[in-house]
C-alpha cells in the first residue's frame, strides 16, 4: 500500500468521494434496486450497522481521530466533517430509495488511504461497468477489467503508468453472502485486500 503527500492526498481523498458516491449510486440502481423492490413486503427489516474501525487497521474516516496522527493531521477536522456529512446523508436516502436496509460509511488505512462501504440488505447481481477494456492493447494507457477475487467480482480500473512507475489501479468488488450484498471501493487498496475486509464487513455489519 501506498501514501502520497498531503498536499495531493487531500483534494483525491475529496474527489473520490463524490465520483464514487456517483459511481456506486448508479450501480446500486442497477443492481440492488430491483431486488429490494421485490422485498418490499418483508415484514421485518434487518439490522445493519457500521462500525468506528474494521480488523486491518481501517478507521472510520467521518472520526477527526482517525487522521490526527498521519500526514493528514492538519485536515482532520475538515476532512472527518466532509466524510460525516456524507455517511449522513447516505444512510437516510440509500435506505429510502432502495426500499430496504442499508448503511454506508468510508474508512482510511495507513492514514492516507480511503475505502467506501456499503452493505445492502439485498441480493446482488448484474455488477459491471459502462466498458472494459483490454489494459494490454492499450500500449500503457490503462483500462477496464473484471475479475472474480474469492466469492466477490471486482471491477479494476487501471491508470497509464508514467515515468516508469506502475500504474494506479481502483477497484471496486461486490460479493454477497446470505441476501446480504457489500460492495466495496478504493483507488489505492488492493481488490484482494477489499475482498479480505469484506469477510469482516460482514461480520460487523449485521447486528445479532
């Protein structure tokens, strides 16, 4: 994993959030609306809920703490109130639209590097972005793939390489598991990383 300056890490950690509170909105459309419409007639709605912190060293990124000690420190108080803002508003209209339980949250690893969440009371499915493209007949310029990481499909987009280091890559997995769906994204931590926290996003995420 790695960290960037703060001076650039910032305004990405801003950005990603909104393209990808974009992004996962128009999946979750596609992909979860129809189930959940279908359940809307469940008599009981599961109880789902998102933790502070997640096994790995993933820290809720709407808590001030969880930049205070990282190059971020002097944008912690700006940054967890951007993040809490937007877990606020996630929770109210995800739940309303969808028809169903649902809950999501960011999380930063290494104090620099961002995870989005959201679990979705629902089965998933038709999970697949606008286009792929083949990385390999693009003579470096990146692309669009999908593969299966464990029991989950990931989407991986992957950045030009510049300068002779290696390209950036964010990816974004679903998986579902007992007609609950996670979905996971993050431009800086790995699909086989996403799919190992998804094992604790489960665990966590549904109350008992």
């Amino acid at each position: 994993m790695s960290a960037t300056t703060s001076s650039s890490r910032v305004p990405m950690f801003i950005g990603i959030v909104l393209g990808l509170l974009i992004l996962t909105s128009m999946v979750l459309f596609s992909v979860v609306l129809p189930e959940a419409t279908a359940d809307e007639d469940s008599s009981e709605s599961m109880s789902l809920t998102l933790p502070d912190s997640l096994p790995g060293g993933y820290a809720a990124a709407d808590l001030e703490s969880s930049f205070t000690e990282g190059e971020l420190a002097a944008q912690a108080e700006a940054i967890a109130k951007q993040q809490a803002d937007s877990t606020s508003y996630g929770n109210k209209v995800l739940p309303d639209v969808l028809g169903t339980s649902a809950v999501t949250r960011s999380y930063v690893v290494n104090a620099t590097e961002a995870v989005f969440v959201q679990v979705i009371e629902a089965e998933g499915g038709a999970f697949a972005p606008s286009s792929l493209t083949d990385p390999e007949a693009t003579e470096g310029a990146g692309g669009i793939t999908m593969e299966n990481v464990g029991d989950g499909v990931c989407i991986i987009t992957s950045g030009s390489s510049q300068q002779g280091m290696p390209a950036q890559t964010a990816s974004e997995c679903q998986v579902t598991r007992d007609g609950v769906t996670v979905q996971l994204s993050s431009d800086t931590v790995t699909a086989e990383d996403l799919m190992d926290l998804a094992d604790d996003v489960f665990e966590a995420a549904v109350e008992s």
